[in-house]
C-alpha cells in the first residue's frame, strides 16, 4: 500500500493529541467505535460497519473430494481482498505485505481456533465432502482492518446456511431450499480480533485506531478472543519490546470488548432469524434509514375512503357533459378518414399536387427537345447553304489544314444546345424544389 504519507506538522500534532489523552473523533483512548450489521437477503451476505470502516462478506459452498490426508473433514477457505475502491493506496491483482499479514491473521483467527466443527462438513467419508469460502472485501478503509474483517467473517458463517443433503447407498442427492430448509454450520465458538495501538514505545496505548494513528503508531499488538476468555491467537506487529504487564492489560480490554461485540452479533442474528421467519422485508435496501429524501422507502399516507361514491356522483354533476362521439369513421373525401374529432389526413391533397408536378415536368421536358430539335435543324441548313456554293480548290498544305483540323462549327452548336438544356433543367429543379417549400 503506497499511502500519502503524513507532514511533520500533522505527525506531530497527532501524538501531542495523544499525549493529551485526546483523540481525533472524540473517543477516549480504551473506546470502540460504534459496529452495525446489516445482513442481505441471501443466507451468508452481511456488510460490517467499524466506525467508517466496512467490510462485505459472502459465504459460499460446493461439493468436493476431501483432502487425502484429512478424508472426514470439510475444507475452509478464506480470502480478503483490498480494492482501490476501498483507499487509493492498494492496488488492484498484487498481493501486498498488509494483504499477506491480514489473510494469515484470518486463517489462524477462525481456522486454527477450530470455530467450525469440519467433521460435521462431511457427506462421504473419502469421496464428497463440503468446502466452505469465505470472501472479504474492504469497501472502505478507515483504519482497523483485521477487527473489521474478523467480525464480517464469523457474522457471515454463523448467518449461513448450506443445502441439505441426502445419501442412499452410492447416490447423493442436494435438496434446494424450496425442497428442505438448509442447515446452518456447526460453530462452536466466535473469535473476535482486538486491536491495540502504542505509541512512543508502549508509553501510550489506544484501542480500534484509526487511519491517521495507525500511519504515526510505532506498534500494534492484535489479540483474538472469545466470550469465554480463551485467546485463540495474539500477534504483534512493528519494533516495540511490550512488558508482560502491558500484555495482561490489552488481554483485559480485549475481554470486555469481545464480550459486548458477541452481544451484538446474536442480537443481530435473532433480529434477522425473526424478520425472515415472519415474512417482513429485510436486506440491505432495509437497513438504510428512511429519513434521508434519496431514502428507497416512505411513510405510507392514510386515504379517506368513506363516502366516495357520493363524492363521484358530485364531482360528475358538476362536469361538464361529453362532447359528440363519433362511433363509426366519417369519409370526408376519398381515400381520407376521421374517427372522432382528430385532423383530417391529406393524403388525397399530396397525390393531386405530386399528379401536377410529374405533368408539369413532361411539359417542360417536350418543350426542350422541340427546341433542340429546331437547333439541329437550323444548323443543318447552314451547313447545306455553305455547300451549294461555288467549288472551293484546295492546295496540298490547305488540304493537310482541312484534314488535321476539321471546322468547329459543329461543335459550337452543340455546346451551345448543351448549355441551353442545363439552364432548362436547372430552372426547372428550382421551380419544383419552390412550390414544395411552399406546398
């Protein structure tokens, strides 16, 4: 992750803050920030919120062969992925330091801490068995990513529920949820990840930091935990030496904080188990809240329904009566038509006029052939004048003249005739381009 690093001014300003005992969103320094959970409307899809924070998790399943060295134990995967979407600083198809650390933490929070009973994955010892995935996505990064992902994770895998599945002798038959309700996975327990930062060597501590402290922190220490005080993993990040009594301390914050967040988490469950079962609208649409004027929901508004039908009869008094309706199509002119009161069509008007325009044109075509004929005539007869004449007696070099250039009176005419159509053809375009204008 290639972060906009902080300035000296701002650096220094965030730890006199925290040597002040003073954080930035008004928190004190052992405070959680505030964690929602809002489900979606398929089993295993929850969004949650650590402050500014939000992590979408989805959980899916499929039917696999068993590894060979475990053949009665489901597989679980697990994968976090960090999209520029969430901060300009990740990005997109490379794995960074922080993703490699973050996915490692995960794995050992709720695959090494035996959360999920693998054996119950089982259908056919050594042939099918069921593969749990697990996939995280960082829709926002405000600091404290584990602790987030942590809590998306484990919401999403007790909210999940896989097909059931029968076995008759060799066949295995999946039901759909149309067919057999699923069936939820097996959890014992649900470890939470505590996060704690230190700053000038562990002389100051804070719990859930966010963006800007985690960039000026000099250490953090992560601390897994269940409701039943048992650590399922701890590890601790950065060049700070932490004393046993500082340790002692962040694993007492961590058990009140685990505790508060297991509370919410089955309150969230119930809340969500006891919406679907009665048939009311959940989803993420749902959750968000109606106030807003972008909202996708509204308040419904009562409407008076006594006494409407005196109120119609009122209303149809005081109307003003119907105007003449024509059943059965009026015939105005041939090849026109009009139902009711609508504009009469002109159809039978643009025939005459395009009638009118094609005998005008033919009109206009004869007359330019009569007048190249009459042009050809009369060249024809000064040709003829001209050759009654005297003999002419040429010599050798006029007859070489006469040969290699032959009169041009001919060809003067003919240019001439061939100019004359072209203005005629002309002046009869632009007259019928004029009457369309105006017609």
């Amino acid at each position: 992750m290639k972060a906009t690093p902080l300035s000296n001014c701002e650096r220094r300003f965030l730890l006199r803050a925290i040597e002040e005992r003073k954080r930035l969103d008004g928190r004190q320094c052992y405070d959680y920030r505030n964690v929602r959970i809002s489900f979606g409307t398929d089993y295993g899809c929850c969004i949650v919120e650590l402050g500014k924070t939000r992590v979408l998790a989805q959980v899916s399943c499929e039917l696999v062969p068993p590894k060979p060295n475990r053949p009665t134990e489901g597989i679980l995967f697990f994968n976090l992925e960090l999209s520029p979407m969430a901060a300009p600083g990740f990005e997109p198809g490379r794995q960074s330091d922080l993703l490699v650390k973050l996915n490692r933490l995960i794995e050992r929070c709720l695959r090494n801490s035996k959360c999920i009973d693998t054996e119950s994955l089982c259908v056919v010892a050594g042939e099918k068995v069921w593969q749990i995935r697990l996939d995280l996505h960082l829709l926002n990064h405000d600091g404290n990513i584990i602790d987030a992902a942590s809590i998306a994770g484990i919401v999403a895998l007790c909210h999940f529920r896989r097909p059931d599945v029968s076995v008759q002798g060799e066949e295995v038959t999946v039901y759909t949820h149309e067919e057999r309700d699923p069936v939820p996975l097996s959890i014992h327990h649900m470890p939470i990840c505590v996060s704690f930062a230190f700053f000038q060597q562990g002389t100051y501590l804070l719990v859930d930091p966010t963006e800007r402290e985690e960039r000026v922190m000099d250490g953090v220490l992560v601390i897994a935990m269940n409701k039943h005080h048992e650590i399922c993993t701890i590890q601790s990040s950065g060049g700070i030496m932490l004393v046993k009594d500082q340790v002692l301390r962040c694993s007492k914050i961590t058990a009140v904080k685990v505790a508060e967040i297991t509370e919410l988490i089955q309150k969230a469950l119930e809340n969500d188990k006891k919406v679907r079962k009665e048939g009311g609208k959940f989803g993420f649409a749902e959750s968000i809240p109606n106030q807003k004027i972008t909202a996708f929901k509204m308040e419904s508004t009562a409407v008076d329904t006594n006494n409407v039908e005196e109120q119609a009869e009122e209303v149809i008094a005081k109307a003003d009566p119907p105007s003449e309706v024509f059943a059965k199509p009026i015939l105005h002119t041939p090849g026109t038509a009009q139902i009711g009161e609508g504009i009469e069509n002109s159809w039978g008007d643009l025939e005459e006029s395009e009638r009118e325009e094609a005998a005008e044109e033919e009109g206009e075509c004869e007359a330019m052939a009569l007048e190249c004929q009459n042009m050809e005539t009369e060249d024809t007869s000064t040709m003829r004048e001209t050759k009654t004449d005297e003999p002419i007696v040429l010599s050798d070099s006029e007859e070489e003249e006469v040969i290699l250039e032959p009169p041009e009176l001919p060809r003067r005419t003919r240019a001439q005739t061939n100019s004359k159509q072209e203005n005629t053809t002309k002046k009869a375009f632009n007259k019928r381009r004029r009457k369309k204008r105006t017609a």
